[in-house]
C-alpha cells in the first residue's frame, strides 16, 4: 500500500514539475546556463587539453603517466592503451569493456574514469590519480612484511566498500590482488584496473577462468558458474595477505607451476600465525571456504554480511563512506611509493601490425570525451564553477548569456584557459563562451 502511494506521488510531481514550472525554466536565464555548462562539458578532448608529466608505471598494453588537465590545474593519471599492442593481443573487447564499466561506476573506493580520448598511437584513459602506491609496494618494500591488523582492517572496510559499489551495479570485480588496490595522497584506498570485471545479467550466472594465479576462487578454477563469489574470495586472500605478509597459497617469488598453485587453492587449508587474532582467522577462514555456499558474503546478503563481522565493530561504515574517517596511515608528499622509473619494463616496439580504417569502428565507441560525474566534480572541486556561474542581480542576462550584448573581452580566466590554443572558439547560437 505504502508503495503504491509513493509510485502515485512521484508520478504525480514528476507530471506537474514537466508542465508549466519546465516551460517556466526553460525560458529563464538558468537554463540557457545549464546549456553552457553541458556545451563545454561536451568539448573536443585531445591530448592538448592535458600536460603530461612522468611515468608511474604500465599497465597490460601501456605505460601510465601523470597528465594534467590545463584549462582546471586537476591531476588525474593517464592509461595510455597502444593501439598496436592491443590489436595483436586482440585486446578491443576488454578494453572497451574496462572504459565501459569505469563510467558507469561512481564510487569512492573504486577509480573514476574522468575522459577518454586518442592519439595516433594510443587510445587513452584518464583516471583518479593515486599518488601513494599500491598495497602490494607497502606491504613488501616498507619495512618488516604486512600490517599491523588495525590497518589491515581499515583497508578491507574500504575494499568492502568498494566491492559493495561494484555488485550493485552488478559487477564482479574477479582480480583482487594488493598491486590493484591504490592508496590516494592521504591513504584511503581504491579499487584500480577493472579489465577483468564483468557485468552479470540479473537472475544469471557466468563462467570464466580468469584471475590471478593463487588469487583465483575454487569455483573459478573449476570452471564452475559464479555471480560474485570470487571478490570475497579474494577480499580474503587480501586481508591473510596483509596481516601475514604472505599470500595464502603462494610465497612470494615462489618458482612452483600453476597447476600446483590451483592444486593448494582447490584442496589445502591456510596456515595461520600468531600474527592474527582470533577475529582475524576467523573472517580469512570465513571468506577462504573452499565451497561458495558456506562464503561469508554470498548466503544472500552480500556486503551487508561482512560488513557484520564481528572485526569491523569499530569501524563506522556510514562515517567512512562519507569519507569522514583518518586513514591509518598518511602517505608522505615528498615520497615515491612505487618503483624507479628506470626499474620500469619498457614495452618492446610492436612489429607486423597495421592500423587500418576497420579499426576506426572501435575507436569511435572507446573515444567518447568527459564523462559527466567525474567532470562536473572537477568543475567544482577546482572551483571553476563559481568562476563562471554568475548571474546579474537584476535578473537580466550575464553578458556571455545574452545574445543582444557584445561580448566581452575574455578574462584569463576558465574560458581563455580553455580556448586559449585554438585559433578561434564559438558556441551554439543561444549558448557561447564568454567573460563570466
């Protein structure tokens, strides 16, 4: 009853809200602004609109640099897909599968995708920047390996999080592992490198041996059909992980085959130290059953599960997905959390491979501009928004809105930082850049 009174209501408001009150404000000075604002945010993108600085790393098909976009000062990371590389490796599904999936998720613990856009030679993804490395730098090469538990915990409370996020947007992440999970500047984390994750139908399951030998689930192994079992798997492979120094099923740098590996994760039961507490075992051996039905976070609840457990007691989950909690531990500025640049692997150059106008099809569905959240988010974090959203106070046009008046000279502001490398920039008829 109470759910079909609601229903009654929205439609009821969204009825009268779309007669005179939209004509109403389509004829008003703020929604000449908001084509303004929708005007710019689609605006060609090309590797002019960024500075670039140096490498952080690579990726599967090329390197990662920092990048910074011009008109805003915002930094972001640049993931630059050669085009090449991906076409010999028939790499086109998973990488218009990964560009996908980043725009549709909005989430703090998950990297966001801010623009997508080409080169001649690559095909680029700009990314939450995060400067304080990888899970996998700091548990290894910052001192004795692993975490106090305390910190271990706080991470695994943000990857929940972030693994929450993923499957209610019905997608499993199914490559959890310490190098995908990135701490920004003040040390929260996120989720990063989504070319594995998928998209499950609802009421479906799917299949897939895919993953990271040693973090890869039974059922996955098995070749088994899944939903989301494997991320909290792989949540417990982190967690062990992080607390032990040590992966569940294989020691670092370990020369043993992957059937061997598949073999441990299928059959044998991990191996605890007195590094863990009690609470500790207790939410590995949950999250590391070997039969997907008795996993903590897949008997129908999902997140809400482990969120549960009795090791996150002190962790305010409402406080933290606000982004209201320290971190434990804060990223130094001057620092560089992740190998030299010169230890970075160059990608050898790829021969016997042409670009040819059958490409261009992919190109246009990967190559789509802004993408709208992470943009207008940049638009106020840099505070260009108050910059340009003015009106005057009698209510009459601004003279960048107003056809009739002439427009004035450009300040040095967002609009000439934007414009200022093409010869000439002109708006739509009721919508043009100006002083503001």
């Amino acid at each position: 009853c109470l759910c079909s009174k609601a229903f009654f209501i929205f439609h009821g408001v969204r009825d009268y809200l779309s007669g005179a009150p939209f004509s109403f404000y389509q004829e008003s000075m703020y929604f000449s602004r908001f084509l303004q604002w929708k005007w710019l945010e689609r605006q060609p993108v090309t590797k002019n609109t960024f500075r670039h600085y140096r490498v952080l790393g690579k990726g599967g098909f090329g390197e990662v640099c920092a990048c910074q976009v011009r008109a805003t000062g915002k930094m972001y990371a640049c993931k630059k897909l050669e085009k090449k590389r991906v076409k010999k490796r028939k790499g086109e599904a998973m990488a218009l599968n990964e560009k996908r999936i980043l725009e549709k998720v909005n989430s703090s613990f998950v990297v966001s995708l801010a623009y997508a856009y080409e080169t001649k030679d690559a095909l680029c993804l700009v990314l939450t920047i995060m400067n304080g490395g990888d899970l996998k730098f700091h548990i290894y090469n910052m001192g004795n390996s692993g975490f106090d538990e305390q910190r271990a915990i706080f991470y695994a409370a943000e990857i929940c999080c972030g693994l929450e996020d993923l499957h209610r947007e019905r997608i499993v992440y199914r490559d959890l592992k310490p190098e995908n999970i990135l701490l920004d500047d003040r040390g929260h984390i996120r989720i990063s490198d989504l070319g594995l994750a998928v998209q499950i139908p609802e009421g479906e399951t799917i299949r897939g041996r895919v993953g990271t030998v040693g973090y890869m689930a039974p059922e996955v192994i098995q070749n088994e059909s899944y939903t989301f079992s494997p991320d909290w798997w792989g949540m417990g492979c982190l967690i062990f992980e992080m607390i032990q120094g040590q992966s569940p099923f294989r020691k670092r740098k370990e020369r043993v085959k992957r059937e061997e590996v598949d073999r441990r994760v299928r059959e044998d039961q991990e191996e605890y130290s007195d590094k863990f507490s009690e609470e500790a075992k207790d939410i590995c051996r949950q999250l590391l059953a070997k039969d997907p039905k008795e996993r903590l976070g897949c008997q129908g609840r999902g997140a809400i599960e482990v969120k549960q457990h009795p090791i996150f007691r002190n962790i305010n989950f409402k406080r933290l997905e606000a982004n209201m909690l320290d971190p434990p531990f804060s990223p130094d500025p001057r620092a560089v959390y992740c190998k030299d640049v010169l230890d970075i692997e160059q990608f050898s150059t790829v021969k016997g491979v042409n670009l040819d106008p059958t490409d261009d099809d992919f190109y246009h569905k990967f190559v789509t501009g802004s993408v709208s959240i992470p943009w207008q988010n940049e638009m106020i974090e840099m505070e260009c928004f108050k910059e340009i959203n003015v009106y005057e106070t009698d209510g009459t046009l601004c003279p960048d809105l107003d056809m009739n008046r002439p427009n004035p000279p450009p300040k040095r502001g967002f609009f000439y930082r934007l414009f200022r490398r093409e010869a000439s920039a002109s708006a739509p008829a009721t919508v043009r850049g100006g002083g503001g």
